[in-house]
C-alpha cells in the first residue's frame, strides 16, 4: 500500500501525510512540482519529527510517478469529490496506491482517466469537501484495515 500527493499545494498538508505514512508504515510518493519548496524545514512542524521514519519517494512529474506506479503493478486509487464508490464500498487490495489530489484543484482529467477507482467520502448536504489529508487518514485506515495490514 502506498499514498501519492499529487503536487500539493500546503506544506502542513503534505507533513500530516508523511506523517501519517511514517506511523502507519505506508510509503508516500509525493509528485512534483509542489506549491512550496519541499524541504524538512517547510514539513517540519506538521511531521515533527515523524519525517525521519518514512519512507518518501519525490517524482519530478507525474510522467515519472507513473512509470514507477506501472512498473510495480499498483492500482491507482484516487480519492475525490467527483467519486463514485464510498471506500467502504470498494475492495482494497494490499498493492494499492491511493492518491489525493493537488488541495486547490485535485487533479487533471487525465489522471481521473487513469484511476482504477474514484473514491469519494460521504458528506452533509451543503458540505464540499474535508481537508485532504483528514480524507486520506480515513480511507488509508479503511485500505489497511480491509487488507490486513492496519498495525495492531
């Protein structure tokens, strides 16, 4: 199981992430170009010190993401409002990569096409969206729980 960022926008966002991967041994391949200069010091306060215990994998592009994705064999699992299954709807399986898009604008229509699955989370009527990586840590938790791997 593996978490993509799709060229985040928020170094805070993208901390929380790194973080959530770091203690739920998950790695996370961040693709560029990012809304900030990655940098430790930039992810620091929101990954604490959790940076150095994960496993991160920098893409110049999506180009390059996909390639490593395909090689592996993973299936793309993207989370998005313009889902169309609820996660605990869908059938993770434990090579999975899920992917939240860019926080201002998801991501392009030719990534939506590559998807294996479009995920989207229930919501309130009236309600747009949930932070991005609070949308990642309860479908990631549902992926790991459904395959196994959710550490005891």
């Amino acid at each position: 199981m593996r978490l993509a960022l799709y060229c985040p926008d928020i170094p805070q966002n993208a901390g929380t992430l790194i973080r959530l991967g770091a203690c739920l041994g998950v790695a996370v391949d961040v693709i560029e170009p990012c809304g900030f200069t990655f940098s430790n010091t930039s992810l620091r306060r929101a990954g604490m010190d959790y940076l150095a215990l994960a496993a991160i994998r920098r893409h110049d592009d999506f180009a390059a993401f996909e390639t490593a994705r395909a090689r592996a064999g993973s299936r793309l699992i993207l989370l998005t409002t313009k889902g169309e299954i609820a996660p605990h709807r869908f059938a993770f399986q434990p090579g999975d990569t899920l992917m939240v898009g860019r926080e201002s604008a998801g991501v392009p229509d030719e990534v939506h096409a590559l998807a294996a699955a479009r995920l989207r989370l229930g919501l309130v009527p009236g309600a747009r969206s949930l932070n991005v990586a609070v949308a990642a840590a309860m479908v990631l938790h549902e992926a790991l729980r459904q395959t196994a791997l959710l550490p005891e």
